[in-house]
C-alpha cells in the first residue's frame, strides 16, 4: 500500500486529495480524499517515485492466472505439503544441491519421510533444516526485517555453520563475483530493509519476490547460506501474497550463475527478472491453459 497527497488541476483550479493505493486480488485499486484548495503543509516536499514495472503488462497477467487457477486448486498454508509433497521435496533438494550438496532427490525424499541414508550428518542436516524453515514460514505473518533474517539463518545453519545468526566478519567471493567488505554488510542490510520496506507496496509481488533474492545474494551477508537464504526469502514473499513457490533447478545452476553475472556486467535486473519469469511459466504451465 502506497500513501500520497495528490494534486489535480481541472478547468484551471487546483486540488487537493489525500491517495491510497492498495495492491488487492492481483490489482491496483486507488481511494480518494478530497483536502481542498489550499496547499497542504508538506506537499512540495519531493515523494519518492514508483519502480518502474519490469515485467510487460501481458507477463503481469500471465503470472496473474497462474496465482488464480492456483489458489483455486491448493490451500496456500501448511496443508500444500501434502497437497504439493513433490514440489517441496524438489525445492529442498535442488536448493541444497546448488550450494554442493551431493544427497540426491530420492534420498532427500526419504530422509524427509524419516528413514535413514548413508550420507554425511552435515548433509542430512541441511536438508532437515530446511524443511524446519518453509515450515516456520508457513505459520510466519510478521514483517521481513532484520530479526526474521537472522532467525531463519540460525534455523537454517544449526549444527552445519558456526556464528548462525550473525553477518560475517570476513571478505568472501563467489567464483569471479567479489562480495561487500564485510564491514560494509550491516549498513547494506539496512538499506536493504528500507528498500524492501518502501517497494511491498508499489511494486508487484513476483518482482518484488524476485529483487529481493538478487538484493540479498549480492550482500551476502553471511558466510555461508546465502544462496538458500536468498531464495528462502523469495518463496516467502510470493507464499504470503497467493503465488507457489518458485524453484530453481540445479541442472540449470550454471545459467542461473550466468544470469546472475549479467546483472553485473551490466547493473541491472531485468535479465534475472525475466529469466526467472520463464522458470516459473515453465513450472505452471498447466495453469496458464486452465
């Protein structure tokens, strides 16, 4: 939701109203205030201006039918495990197995209905922990701050990576990608949650969903769980506004890096937008036809 005087000049006189925008049912619905003539106190103070849309109105509404025929068909709260085991076992493996985790998708199948593999504890834990986290952030209805961050590190981490919980205190890079300093990460975070914080109301849900995981990767503010973090983070965006989860594959690990370094090259985020968007089209396809 987006709050804003607004001024309208009609056959010559000026007025004033008092907006609302508010982002309702996959649509943009604005309320009106009528304030008067006289300029109110603040007005010329400068407003921050809305993102510009990524995606076309068309990709908007494609992604518009998907949440639709979707939330027809799924209960979007912790019944989809049951109803969509598959696809969840599928993000759990996939986002494990991009960050070098050899278990594969029928062991972590099992592990996850409680048998017992031959495999390293640290491997097991991390997908363990992972099922805790979309757990927890299916009952989760609070902000995305600071605190929910570095609580979902700590339950994400436990038992695989000392200091969970806490922004690193090193320099890291990821392959040719050369991360902040790590003195630079606490300021970076909370610009970030400004961020975060100004766009939930003026920008749509997926690219909303989709910035914040190239926002937060590119911090990396931890020393190890960021890429999990990151689409963690994503998922939860889209699940708490009606859209499913979107997964990246770990068969596409080197396009998805790929992408990822063009947004470097070139500082911007459409090509991550839209290769995202075709991975999700790809994912619900049979949504779209119904």
């Amino acid at each position: 939701m987006s709050q804003y005087i607004e001024k309208k000049v009609i056959k010559g006189r000026t007025y004033y109203y008092f907006t609302e925008n508010k982002y309702m049912n996959g649509k943009w619905k604005k309320n009106r205030k009528y304030l008067g003539v006289a300029t109110p106190s603040g007005f010329e103070k400068p407003r921050r201006k809305k993102p510009k849309q990524i995606l076309t109105d068309k990709e908007i509404k494609i992604i518009e039918l998907i949440r639709k025929n979707y939330s027809k068909a799924h209960h979007l709260d912790s019944r989809l495990w049951r109803e969509e085991r598959e696809r969840f076992v599928s993000f759990i493996f996939n986002t494990n197995a991009i960050e070098g985790n050899p278990i594969t998708y029928e062991d972590t199948d099992t592990v996850l209905r409680g048998g017992k593999i031959k495999a390293k504890k640290k491997d097991v834990r991390e997908i363990m922990n992972m099922k805790k986290c979309i757990d927890f952030l299916f009952g989760y209805s609070g902000p995305i701050d600071e605190r929910l961050v570095l609580k979902l590190h700590i339950m994400q981490m436990r038992g695989v990576l000392d200091g969970a919980g806490r922004y690193r205190d090193v320099d890291v890079s990821v392959g040719r990608y050369v991360c902040p300093s790590n003195s630079e990460v606490p300021a970076l975070m909370r610009r970030f949650f400004v961020w975060f914080k100004e766009s939930e109301s003026n920008m749509h849900p997926f690219e909303l969903a989709v910035l914040t995981h190239l926002k937060f990767v590119r911090i990396h503010p931890f020393r190890d769980g960021n890429g999990r973090m990151s689409r963690l983070l994503m998922n939860l965006v889209l699940l708490k506004r009606g859209y499913p989860l979107l997964n990246i594959f770990n068969d596409e690990k080197l396009l998805y890096y790929l992408v990822l370094r063009k947004v470097d090259a070139t500082k911007r985020p459409k090509s991550f937008v839209e290769y995202l968007f075709s991975t999700y089209i790809r994912q619900y396809e049979d949504y779209v036809k119904k």
